[in-house]
C-alpha cells in the first residue's frame, strides 16, 4: 500500500497548503472544507487499494487451498504482487506509483472544481502539478523520517525488542518528533 490511512490528514493538509501557497488558488469555502474534501478523495483512493488487496489475498488463499502442494517453492509476497497488478489492471487502477498519483492529482483537481472547493486562473495541468509533488514530496520525506526513528531505536541504548508495547511507545514518540522536524505535521 503506498498510502496509509494514518498518513491521509498530513497529506491533506499539506496539498491544502501547497496549493494556498502557490498563489495560483483560493479556497472560496474555505481552507477547512478544502482539506477535508481532499480528506475524502484521498481516503477513497486508498480504500479502493485496499479492496483490490483483500481481492488478492482471497484469490491467493483460494488457490493455496486447492493446490496447497503448487505452493512450496512459490514466493507468496511475489505471486501476491502478480495477482494485484492483475486485479487493479481489471479496474483501471494504477499500480505504479506516479500513475496513480497523476491519476488521483487529475481526478482531485477535477472534483475540488466541480464543488467549487477551489478556484484558479491557471491551467488545470498547473494545479495538478502542485497536488502531485505534494504527495510525492510527504511520502518521501515520510520515509525519510520513519528511516531516521529506525536508526534511533538501532542506537538505543537498552536493546527494544520489535512489536512489543515499549517498543511500538518508542517508535510513535519518535516518528511524530521526525515528522514535526520535517514540517509534515
């Protein structure tokens, strides 16, 4: 999953205000509105990734059942991967990553229009531009971040071990330290 549900709101909040930043938009309903709109679209986008992942692991668990032998020196992970590119070609969805979200800056631009969320006077390609490199700006410096809190817990001065409480406290507390550092939320 390339968004998680955890990580809607900041990435929301941050189109909204790329967008106020360039100049090139005004929220006549207001920012509060327009970010939660962008919320939903979102949100929309990564549950429709979810269906089209549950519909593999069915599928995948189906056929492990019935051919439990053809399974043994299969990677699942990849046989996974093969049956959702599969489904999501099925439904149009875009697996690869700027695909999708060219296709969800379009389709956002689109619907904050017709709701009269936004409003402009550039091109619409413009405004689709500044939603994608939003995105595409979180999620990496996210990553960045979620590497950082994993080198701190690496150098932690008494060993945590991984899944447990104390350990899954740390990491929250730091993720949302490397987070605030990096302006994302």
């Amino acid at each position: 999953m390339l968004i998680k549900e955890a990580q809607v709101p900041f990435i929301a909040r941050k189109i909204a205000t790329d967008l106020l930043n360039s100049g090139y938009v005004t929220f006549p309903k207001g920012m509060d509105l327009a970010i939660k709109e962008i919320e939903e679209i979102i949100m929309d986008d990564v549950l429709w990734e979810r269906e089209i992942e549950d519909k593999a692991r069915e599928i995948l668990t189906k056929q492990e059942e019935e051919n439990e032998f053809l399974f043994y020196d299969v990677d699942r992970r990849e046989l996974f991967k093969l049956i959702k590119k599969k489904i999501a070609e099925e439904e149009g969805f875009h697996i690869k990553k700027e695909d999708r979200f060219d296709d969800l800056a379009a389709y956002m631009v689109k619907e904050l229009w017709d709701n009269e969320i936004i409003d402009y006077d550039v091109l619409d390609g413009k405004i689709k531009n500044i939603i994608f490199n939003s995105i595409m700006e979180f999620l990496n410096r996210e990553l960045e971040a979620r590497d950082a809190v994993y080198r701190k817990i690496e150098n932690y001065k008494r060993p945590l071990v991984p899944g447990s409480d104390e350990w899954e406290l740390v990491f929250q507390r730091l993720y949302e330290q490397e987070l605030r550092k990096r302006g994302l939320i």
